[in-house]
C-alpha cells in the first residue's frame, strides 16, 4: 500500500542524532538496454529512452525535485545528516546540464551537503563530454564511476553498447582532466564464450588508465533479458568453471598491479563507500526517483521499478513499506553482505532491521538459503555475525547466480 516518509516513520523510532545517511538518486534512463543488464528489465524502452525535451522526461526531473523537497526536512528534523551520495540509474551522466542543476540545486538547497566523504555519479562513456564533467565536480561530485564493461568493439556490439573502446578510454581520460582523482570502472568478466585472452587484454589495458578502483563483475545471467534469452536458444553457453577462470585470472591480474580484493567484484583504494552501506548496511539511506529504494528507521521504502509515470504524479508516496526484517529482505541483505570480506556484522543488523540476527537466521527461507550457500563455501558463523571464507566468497557468488538465487532488489553500486 502506498505510503509516505512521515507515515512510516511515526512509531518507528526515527533515526537518533547526527544520524549519517546515504542519498541515493535514481536516474531511469538510457541511450540504450544493454543485453546483459537486468537493472532495467522492468523499465519500457519507451520510457528509457526518453529524450529531455519530452514530456514525461520534464515530469519526471519536476518530480524528483518535487520529491527531495517534501522529504528533506522531515529526515533534517530527525537528525540524518548526509555522508555519502550516489547518483545511478540508468545512467546518470545522461542528464542534461539544465536536468543536473535542478536536481542538485534541489538537493544543495535542502540538505546540508558540507559533511559529504563521498559523492559519486555514474556515467556512461557517450554522454559525458568536458563540459558535464567540470560541471559535476562544481556540483560536489568527488568519485566517478564510468560504465565501460570491455575494451572490445566487438563484445561492445555483442552485449548491446552504444559506446566505442576508443569513447570509453577517452571518457576515462576525460574524468581525470576534469580533476577526478577517484575513477572507478565497471567491466564484466565471465560473458558466454569469451576466452582468457580477451579477459587478459582487458585487465591490462584497463590498468593503463588514470583509474584507482575497479568494479569486475561476474556476468549474471538474469531472466529477462536479451542474453538469458539468446542462452536460452542456444546462442551460447554458461559455462560456470570457465567463469569462474575468468574471475580469478582478472583477480590475479589486478592483485599483481596493486588492486587488492575487498569484496568480490571490488578493487582498489579507497573503497566506495555507497557500496559499504548497502552491503554491509552500515547506515541509513533514502531512495529519490522511480526504481529506488530507502532504508529508513527500520522500514524498507521502495518505488517500484518502471513506475516511472505513476512516481511522477505522485513523488511524495512510495509504492511499497515493508519492515526491515521481513524474511526476504534479510535474504537480500545476508546475499549481499556474504560478497564482502567483512560480511554482516550481527549488531549493525539488529541496529538497522530491529531484530537479532540469529532469530533472522532461523526463517526458514533465509535458512535455506544459507544451507545453499554454506554447501558452495564455508561460512562462518560466531558473536560478530556471519561472513563467507574469504577464499570462497566469488565461488560462492558465482555458483549461486547460476540458479538465480539472488533477487534484483539491489541498487546500484561500483
């Protein structure tokens, strides 16, 4: 049932003090749906591929705005001060400049911003240029993390990008002029039929560039999409040990330039901090825009995927309020924790869902999901809470998306 931010705070407890909180904003377009990606699965490519002169797309920056200025001073007035942003999507780089100052405008003019460790924006090679660039640094951006997945026009074409290798190392280039000294790529290693060789041409190039942090993701083969579905014909093959290859030969690559593994598919120093709240849940967050989801005083907000219309005429609302500790949310939260070194840590859980994490254990469906888990790692399990070996957590991540296991709910990160 739909609900608002002070409804589903009001004998929540609210957030204490001096609360630190993450802002994450979600920007719901694209140049294009990417075969592999399941971010967007839900969102009409109509809808995605909406240009800013268009109607909905005017509507839905309004909205956003709309939003920001309705919640803003209800969490201000609880105490959350913000430390970590987060523009994704979609692709957030994607925004016109006229779009980006109105959000941040919004933004700027309703939090207190001056405590901020991080602020990181998303982009994607074919729509940054200098101009957009200086101009997220003067918004505040201090980390970019730039959507590249390979370095060959070939795989580009193959898995549905719009952008050129040539685009993607300039786009790099073009970030560490602009005075980002915080660059994260994305790449995706593990594709149906791709070899050692291309996985080592792409590892030692991309550690030619000006970039201190690296997102390798395992290619997820996600229902709903166009790879599922070629798979699914026959047009190529998950082949789980060859995946597995791949990661570790991406891993030794990276560990022998100095990028050490902190989480699987996460490299290099510092860590991105958005990634470590969401992980390992380490605070609070609010969710702005369609597709985004919030973690407020225990409850779990969320916007729906693809309801990019329906948040536009009612921003203030969101389309769903769950506890925090509802069964398939500690799922969500444990999948997500065991990828990391640290795991999840029992008292920050407790802190942030309002139950222990040994009674959470104990559902019968995160029990099972454990089991699965426990059976394709070793999982530890003591007064700190519960974590994979970390030798095990990228089999295990591997393994298991192979039957689908992990639910989408995540937002974006990297």
């Amino acid at each position: 049932m739909p609900t608002t931010l002070p409804q589903t705070l009001r004998g929540s407890g609210g957030a204490l003090a001096e609360q630190p909180l993450l802002i994450y904003v979600n920007v719901p377009f694209c140049n294009s749906k990417c075969h592999f990606c399941d971010w967007v699965t839900e969102v009409p490519l109509a809808d995605l591929r909406l240009t800013p002169d268009s109607s909905p797309r005017r509507r839905y920056v309004a909205a956003l705005v709309e939003q920001i200025e309705t919640h803003a001073p209800t969490l201000g007035g609880l105490g959350y001060r913000p430390e970590v942003m987060y523009w994704g999507g979609g692709t957030a780089s994607i925004l016109t400049i006229e779009e980006i100052e109105a959000v941040a405008g919004a933004l700027a003019a309703r939090f207190d911003l001056g405590g901020l460790v991080e602020a990181t924006i998303e982009g994607s090679p074919e729509s940054m240029d200098p101009g957009k660039l200086k101009l997220f640094r003067a918004a505040g951006f201090n980390r970019i993390s730039i959507g590249v997945q390979a370095f060959d026009d070939a795989r580009l074409r193959r898995i549905g990008r719009v952008h050129t290798a040539e685009q993607a190392e300039r786009a790099v280039r073009m970030a560490a002029d602009a005075g980002f000294d915080n660059i994260n790529i994305d790449l995706i290693v593990g594709f149906p039929g791709q070899g050692a060789d291309e996985v080592s041409r792409t590892i030692r190039h991309a550690v030619t560039l000006p970039v201190n942090h690296f997102s390798v993701y395992p290619y997820r083969p996600t229902g709903g999409t166009v790879m599922r579905r070629q798979v699914g014909r026959g047009m190529g093959r998950i082949d789980v040990a060859e995946q597995l290859r791949s990661y570790d030969h991406a891993r030794d690559l990276l560990a022998r330039h100095g990028f050490e593994e902190y989480a699987t598919a996460y490299f290099g120093a510092p860590r991105c901090e958005s990634d470590e709240v969401y992980y390992k849940l380490t605070m609070d967050w609010i969710g702005f825009g369609s597709g985004a989801n919030s973690l407020i005083g225990t409850r779990f907000l969320l916007n729906d995927r693809g309801g990019l219309h329906r948040f536009s005429t009612a921003p203030h609302r969101f389309d769903s309020d769950t506890p925090a500790s509802a069964p398939h949310l500690t799922r969500h939260f444990l999948a997500q924790a065991l990828t990391t070194v640290d795991g999840m840590d029992a008292r920050t859980f407790q802190l942030r869902t309002g139950r222990s994490l040994r009674a959470a254990c104990e559902e019968p469906a995160v029990r099972r999901m454990l089991e699965q888990i426990n059976r394709r790692g070793r999982l530890i399990v003591d007064s700190r809470g519960i974590r994979l070996h970390r030798d095990d957590m990228a089999s295990a991540y591997i393994t298991m998306n192979s039957v689908d296991l992990y639910a989408a709910t995540e937002q974006p990160g990297g």
